[in-house]
C-alpha cells in the first residue's frame, strides 16, 4: 500500500502532463507545425483506446477464470486491420470525403441525411454507452482503493468523472474544427497507450520472470482446464467473441471516432493494418503468465481482476504498483475521454442542434450565434454523459454485475453493422430497412441481454427472467421462442444481429429509396470513384453569398469563413469579394459546415438559406437505377415497334391500293386504244380505198365518205367525253346548279328519246313524281344523265317487248328517280363492274359507243351532291337509282 | 480505384492476397481447425493451444505488414488533399 499523498500526487502530476501534451499539440496544429505527430505511430496507439481497463485488469480476471477464451477478443480486431483494403479504408475514404463527424453522422447521410436515423443511432450509442463510462469510473475506483488504502469509492469516481469532464471540455471542445479533429486529445491518448503498453509488459515480465523463472516455469504443473478454460473453449462462444471484437473495433462511437473521424492521413491506415494488431499481441502477450502467476501466488480468494495491481503490490515492488496503476488508470480515462467526445459529438449534432436551430431560426434566417451555441451544447452534452456514467456507477453501486458490460456493450453497437457494411456496399439498403434493423435490433439486446444483465432488478423481474412475461415460457428473455440451452452472450447475439440483419435487407428490398437516398447511397457505395470523393451536385436553387456567409461565419468562425469564402471566389476567378452561389459553392459549404454540426443539420441549415428543394428531372434521370432505365427504355421500345408495325400495315394498304390503281390504268389505257382504234381503223380503210382506187362509182365514194364522217364524230364524241369525265372527276368543272322541278326534268328526257324508244317498240311508263317538287341541279347535265340512262335501257333489253318504268320517290332530304326495265338487269357482280370506264353488262354488244356513259353520269351526279348507284329489288332485278339533294323542304 | 490503368498487376495480386490473408486468419482462428490445437503439451514450456494462436496471431501480422507495404504504393491516395487536411 502507498500512501494517499504519493499516489495523489503521481496522478496529478501525470494529468499535467497529460494536460501539457494537448495543450502544446493543439497549439502546434494551429500554427501547422505537425511534424511528427503526424504519423502513422500516432494514428496508430490513438487506435488502441480499444484497450480500456476492462482490457487492462479484466483480461487478466477472464484469463484466470476461462482460460484462453480472453484471446477472442483480440483476433477480431486483428483480423478487421489485416483486411483493411476493403472495409476500413472505404470506411475512411467515405468519412474523408463526406466529412463525417460521427457514426450516427455516417448512417444518417448515407440514408439520405435522415434526421431521425441519426437520432436512433444517438439513443442507441449513448445507452450502450453509459454503462461502459460508469465500468471504466469503477475500475479506476477499486484500484484507487487498491493501491492507496479504502476510501470514499463515490467521491472519489466523483472527483475522477469532474476531472475526465474537464480535459474533455477543453480539448475536446476546443475548437470546432472543420473536421471535427482533436489533435491534443489524440496525441495525449497516444501517450496514454504508450503508458499502459509499457505498465502491462512490465508487470508481466515481472510475474513471468521474477516471480517465476521463465515461461516454462509459469505454465509447469499447470492442469490444461486453467490454460482453456473449463468449457469447450474453441466453440460458439468463440466464434461469436471474435465476431463481436471484430465488429466492435469498426462499431464503437470511439472507434470511430479516432480510426475514421480523427484520421488526417489515408495511408496511416496501412500502417495501423499490422502496428495495431501487433500493439494488441503486446497487450496479451502477458495476460495468461500474469493470471496463472497470480492464481499460484495469492492467496485463495484474491480478486483476478486486479492482479495487474495486486502482484507488485504484494511483492512490495511500489514503482511497479504504481506504473500499472497509471496503466490503468491510462486505459480508463483515455476511452472515458474519446467516448464522450464521439457519444457528445452526436447527441449534440443530432439531437440538441436540431431542437436548438428550430427554436432559434423559426424563420429563413439564422438568429443568434451558432457556433457558441454549438460549444455550450457541445460543453453541456459531455457534462450530461460523464454525469450518466456517474449516476449509472452510484446506482449500479459498483456490483459485478457491470463486469460483463464490456460484452454488453459490444453487442450494442454491433446493432450498426448490418446499416453501416450494408450502407457502403450494397446500394440497395434504404432507410425505411435500416430503421427497421435498428430497431429490431435494439429492442431484442435490450430484451434479452441488457436488461437481464440487472438480475431482475430493472424492468424484467426475476420471474419474468426465470418463466417469460406472464407467463410465456416462449418468450423468456434469455430462451427467446425455446432457443435454450445457448450461452446467453450468443443468444443474445444470434437473435439482435441476426433479426437486426434480416430486417435490413428484407425491409429494404421492399421499400422505394426517396431520391436523396439513392444518390447518397450511390456516392458511398462508389466512394473511389468519384474524383476527390466530393458528391456530385443534384440540388438547384438560389442563395444569397451573405446569407451563406452569415451561416458559416456563425458556425466555422469568422477566420475559417474568410478563408473558406476566399479560397472559393479566388477558385471561381475573383480577386475579392463573395463567390457565385453556384451549386459547387453550396455543396462545398454543406460539407464544411457537417464536418462541425452533422450531414443531417448541415443539409437542413444550407438549404433552408439556399432555398434549394427539389431535384431537376435530367438529376433525377441520372440518379435513377439501371433498371428503371431498362424499363425505360424497354417501354420505349415497344412503342417504337408498334408504332413501326401500324406503319408497315399502312404502307401495304397503300402500296396495295397503288397496285389496284396501277393495273385499273393499264385496263383503262388498253380499253381505250382499243376503242380509238376501232373508228380510225375503219376511216383509214375507206379513206385509203378513195385515194388509191380510180374507179370508184360516186354512190359508193358517198357512202364511204359518210362512214368517215360518221366514226371521226364517234372519236370526237368518246375524246369529248374523255375530257368530260376527267374534269368532272378531277373537280375543274363548275357546274351550275339550279332549282328544276323533277316532273319536267322527266318530261323533257323522255321526250327527248320518244323517237327511239317509238322505234324500238318499248313501252315507257313514268311517274314523274308530284307536280312542285324541286331539286337543286344542272338542268342540262340531269338529262344527259336521264337520257343516258334510259337509252341504256332501250338499247341492250333484249326482252321481246320492252318495257321502261321510271318512279320518283321522295327520301327525306333527297329525291331519287328510279330506272327500271324488265330485260333482266344486271348481276351484284356487274353491278360492282358498270361504273368502270369502258365497262359494260354482258348483254351489251359493241354496236353502239363506249362504255363511258355510266361512269360519266355517275361522275356528273357526285359533283352534284347527288348519286347514281345500282340498286336491287326484292324480287332480284336491278335498277338504277338517281339522287339528288331536294331544293325544298 | 476503377481506372484499370492506375492498377498494375502486381498490386492487383497484393489485394487478392490481403483478402486471402482474412480468410486464411478466419479459418485458421475460428472451429473446427482451431480445435486441432486441443492437446496436452507444451512446446518450449508453454501449452500448444497458447503456442497455436499466438503464433497464427503473429503471423498474420507480419503477412499483414509486408502486404501493407506493396498495398499503400498501389493506393492512389491524393496526397495534396491529406496535406492541407493535415495543416489545415
């Protein structure tokens, strides 16, 4: 036992120097006289606030009861450094580039900078927290008690906790760098490890070879069972130990913290993959000599957890007692310190910052001065968890039971896993998938480890413990659905991780991201590709360069701004003044002001300046998955195709049309020459037969010169009617239409064919209609059409006697005459063909004309608003119909 | 790192084998092949058990730190930005 005074004035003079490093450190980084702080060997031992005290005293007590089993927690981070190419260095490329100030930070962001992931992730670090904070105010306690005689344990964990506070504030808090780097609070814990290394080795070599005689000497007669302990020490538990270390060194708030927020060098990070393993193997070379040479010398009953002390102690070896006591004492207050930094990191950014800036900027602009704000609740926030430790060490009344919270604690934050590994590889995770798994996650630790680690005292009673809530042996806490007969740790495990997991990928395979979601996930999962990891722009809006500069002032400083705002007007080729609020200012700005306050408070503060809301299609196209633009595209596709398909079926309509129409010219052109040929064949002959032959009697002479005039007025008749039909049908002819009364129209037709119709013997019976009735029409080209009809009928009846009936009937708005004979009319099939030109009925013969009088009247009908169509009887003939428009109602 | 040009083949075996070097670690370290180391022993007076993982432990890190060395000069890390991060 050493004296109060000596050990007081020890641990005062080693706070000093404590003290004195991060003050000096601090006041090198800002005038940027690294040197040699900045290295790899920095970064390094700053790494191994892993090992706190309950590694420093209670790896000595898990050795002496279990055996080996101690060792697991050691390979897992051995095994995360050595492959660090693929998830540590992402982890810092990914921090590096987003500034990310804290592990809740990093969720958030990449979630698509969700406030309240960030909130969840808080509440969950600062639960799990706490208890470890109240383990490390304990031990530093007992080994007091220890090493300087029984006192007030309270007080002193009290004066202990006021101290850690302290240093915390001032180094801590210092400034608010853009990075959220603690340059002083780094190198004071590298020198902690130094220490601690140092103590640890010293015992050990003090056990192995003073109080032994070597290796040999320590592990002679030593029964196997307290080398491997009593159970099965390579089994589950195992496994589940080294995935718990493992997840705990990328997990833990103060992790974190100094492996990717306190980074200031990526390529430290290849030299911390092998010097931190190997600081851990120097950590527990000695662990097992220690507990082995511990268990053989003290006397029965000796707390194991404090061997470390105890065995120089007993040894009357003061200067040793006292260095592991420091060693300890180093451990506890190095993690007590960058826990609270981290833990108030993010209950500050997101959960008092929010609340604050809300109440304070109610409106578009930013009142009062956020950067003190910023400190006082950054000062306050530490206050209030070293003050929960405390509190958690006065109640828990320094029982064992806060032994295991290490353990507890790891598979707290191992709850982040599945949202972080699932966060920087797989750009399918949303937010809606890892709030899930996170709270999954944590109800079930709390369930089944956390709070049965009370023994019944908190919230679960022992019977609920022992039989399940009411009752329900399926739900008992630590036989979750009848899973017995499993170490509670892995049971414990098996059921957060594995649910928390499951959930995460589940949900998030059934969820939409929203659009900042998918490009946050896109700029994390593909870190190394983008140029300086700086995410790309999608946001538009307009801002003020006063307001932004208002913001940052109030946040980063007045000196930092200025130089910020200046770097960036020089950048964009200004001499002086405020830069451009362009898209690249604003982003930059964001990024600055979330490395001090968090990527969720930076976005909601920037674009409420900026006015920046929503995403611009062409964005919002780019960010867009692969597949939908598959879809897309496919949709596109198809359309494109139909559309092709609805032509083709057009284009061969049409090309079928031109066909027809092709093949009806040929028809037309081969009718026609035959019928011009006819009448100039016979002129040629007699004309031929004038010239040449002398002898020709006159009357014959007369005769043949009549036959030529006779067929040069038939070709001048079809050429005339030629012209007719194509400009009736082309629609060059005016045709002027008057009012005509139909009986006369009748009249005049058939007085006009009363001869022939007298010659040919045909009977004509007319009803021409009612005496007033009018229709609008060309009085001349109607009889031509009446004529033509009704010679048609005379002409090629071949009934033996002949008969013609015409009818008038009225049709609403239309009149209609109706021709009828009774030789028989004509088949549907040639019904179809007589409006051809140069067709005609079967019974025709070629005595007389062409075969251009129907087509011509039906032509001569149409640009009269009217009709001439064939038409059937019910009793099967056929009968021409002419119509025409009524010129009164 | 996905400009293949920034990429020689001889850092591209390094990463092969840091991630074989995690996978060797895992099985070596973890059941059933940890379990071979089960038996009664001592070598140089210390237990085989202890002796096994130590001395797979210690291996793994300096396979670790010669991997590391090829790994960081294939890294293309900008070093201008890590400067004035570290200065500023």
């Amino acid at each position: 036992m050493l004296s109060v005074n000596t050990v007081l004035a020890v641990c005062l003079g080693y706070v000093v120097l404590l003290f004195a490093v991060a003050f000096i450190v601090d006041r090198r980084t800002r005038t940027r006289r690294l040197g040699w702080l900045n290295s790899p060997v920095v970064y390094t031992l700053s790494i191994s606030i892993y090992c706190t005290s309950w590694t420093f005293y209670g790896a000595v007590g898990s050795a002496a009861r279990n055996g080996l089993e101690f060792v697991a927690i050691y390979l897992g981070p051995t095994l995360v450094f050595v492959g660090w190419w693929w998830c540590l260095r992402k982890l810092v490329r990914i921090g590096r580039a987003h500034r990310i100030t804290s592990i809740a930070d990093l969720i958030s962001s990449r979630y698509g900078k969700s406030p309240s992931l960030a909130v969840l992730v808080t509440v969950i670090a600062l639960i799990a927290t706490t208890p470890y904070i109240a383990l490390q105010l304990q031990s530093l306690t007992r080994s007091y008690q220890v090493i300087a005689g029984e006192s007030d344990g309270v007080a002193t964990a009290f004066w202990i906790a006021a101290g850690m506070a302290l240093f915390t504030i001032l180094f801590g808090t210092r400034n608010l760098d853009a990075n959220e780097r603690h340059q002083g609070v780094v190198a004071a814990i590298a020198l902690e490890a130094v220490v601690k290394l140092l103590a640890l080795l010293a015992v050990g070599v003090f056990a192995t070879w003073s109080l032994a005689d070597g290796f040999a000497d320590v592990f002679a007669d030593v029964p196997p069972e307290v080398v491997v302990g009593a159970g099965e020490v390579f089994g589950a538990r195992w496994v589940v130990l080294t995935f718990l270390s493992a997840t705990a060194i990328i997990c833990l708030p103060r992790q974190f913290q100094v492996t990717v927020v306190e980074n200031i060098d990526e390529r430290h990070l290849s030299t911390a993959s092998w010097l931190f393993p190997l600081y851990l193997f120097g950590m527990t070379l000695f662990i097992m000599p220690i507990a082995i040479v511990g268990l053989k010398v003290m006397p029965a009953g000796a707390n194991p957890d404090l061997f470390v002390l105890t065995l120089p102690l007993s040894a009357e070896r003061h200067e040793l007692a006292l260095l592991a006591f420091l060693g300890g004492f180093s451990s506890a207050t190095s993690m007590v310190i960058v826990a609270t930094i981290a833990v108030s990191t993010m209950l500050s950014n997101h959960i008092v910052m929010p609340i604050a800036l809300r109440v304070l900027a109610a409106g578009r602009a930013v009142s009062g001065d956020v950067r003190a704000l910023l400190l006082v609740s950054r000062r306050v926030c530490i206050g209030v968890i070293l003050g929960l430790g405390f509190l958690y060490f006065r109640l828990s009344g320094g029982s064992d039971a806060l032994a295991a919270i290490g353990l507890i604690a790891f598979v707290g934050v191992a709850q982040f896993l599945p949202s972080l590994l699932g966060g920087i590889f797989w750009r399918g995770g949303t937010r809606t998938g890892a709030a899930c798994g996170l709270l999954a996650g944590f109800a079930l630790w709390a369930y089944t480890l956390f709070l049965p680690s009370f023994g019944g005292d908190v919230i679960l009673s022992p019977e609920v413990l022992r039989d399940g809530p009411a009752g329900i042996a399926a739900l008992r806490p630590q036989a979750l659905l009848g899973l017995d007969g499993l170490d509670p740790l892995v049971h414990a495990v098996v059921w957060s991780v594995g649910v928390n997991a499951l959930a995460f990928v589940v949900v998030s395979s059934l969820t939409r991201p929203g659009a900042l979601e998918r490009l946050q996930a896109t700029v994390f999962v593909d870190v190394y590709r983008a140029a300086g990891g700086a995410p790309s722009s999608v946001l538009v809006g307009t801002a003020a360069s006063e307001d932004l500069f208002l913001l940052a002032r109030r946040i980063l400083g007045d000196g930092f701004a200025r130089s910020l705002f200046d770097e960036m007007a020089a950048a964009q080729g200004r001499s002086g003044g405020l830069p451009d609020p362009t898209d690249a200012v604003i982003d930059r700005l964001e990024r600055e002001l979330s490395g001090s306050i968090g990527a969720a408070s930076a976005h909601a503060l920037v674009n409420r300046i900026a006015d920046r809301q929503s995403l611009g299609m062409t964005e919002l196209i780019d960010i867009a998955d692969e597949s939908q633009q598959m879809i897309e595209a496919a949709h596109e596709f198809a359309e494109k195709s139909a559309e092709l398909e609805r032509t083709a079926v057009q284009l061969r309509a049409a090309n079928e049309r031109l066909r027809a129409l092709d093949a009806q010219k040929d028809e037309f052109l081969g009718q026609l020459s035959h019928e011009l040929r006819t009448p100039m064949t016979s002129i040629r002959s007699f004309s031929e037969i004038l010239m040449d032959e002398e002898g020709v009697p006159d009357q014959e002479r007369r005769r043949f010169v009549s036959i030529i005039n006779e067929e040069s007025q038939r070709l001048t008749r079809l050429l005339d009617e030629l012209l007719d039909i194509s400009r009736l049908e082309g629609g060059s002819i005016d045709l002027r239409l008057e009012m005509i009364g139909v009986p006369e129209a009748i009249g005049k037709a058939l007085d006009a064919i009363a001869g022939t119709t007298r010659d040919a013997g045909v009977t004509v019976t007319a009803d021409p209609g009612r005496a007033g009735l009018r229709v609008e029409s060309n009085p001349d080209r109607l009889r031509q059409v009446l004529i033509n009809l009704l010679s048609n009928a005379v002409k090629y009846n071949p009934a033996p006697q002949p008969e013609i009936r015409v009818s008038v009937n009225e049709n609403g708005s239309m009149v209609d005459i109706d021709v009828a004979d009774n030789g028989g009319g004509v088949t549907h099939a040639e019904a179809a063909m007589i409006f051809e030109k140069f067709a005609r009925g079967d019974r025709s013969d070629r005595s007389y004309g062409v075969g251009l009088g129907l087509p011509i009247s039906r032509a001569i009908m149409r640009a009269m608003n009217g009709d001439l169509t064939v038409e059937f009887a019910p009793d099967g003939t056929s009968f021409f119909r002419i119509r025409m428009p009524r010129a009164d109602p | 790192m996905t400009a293949p040009a920034e990429i020689g083949p001889a850092s591209g075996k390094a990463r092969d084998r840091s991630i074989a070097l995690v996978v060797v670690g895992v099985v070596l370290l973890m059941p059933p092949l940890v379990g071979v180391s089960l038996v009664d022993g001592s070598i140089a007076g210390v237990p085989v058990p202890l002796v096994y993982v130590f001395v797979v432990w210690v291996t793994l890190i300096a396979a670790a730190a010669a991997l590391a060395r090829v790994l960081r000069s294939s890294d293309t890390i900008d070093s201008s930005e890590s400067v004035n991060d570290a200065t500023g």
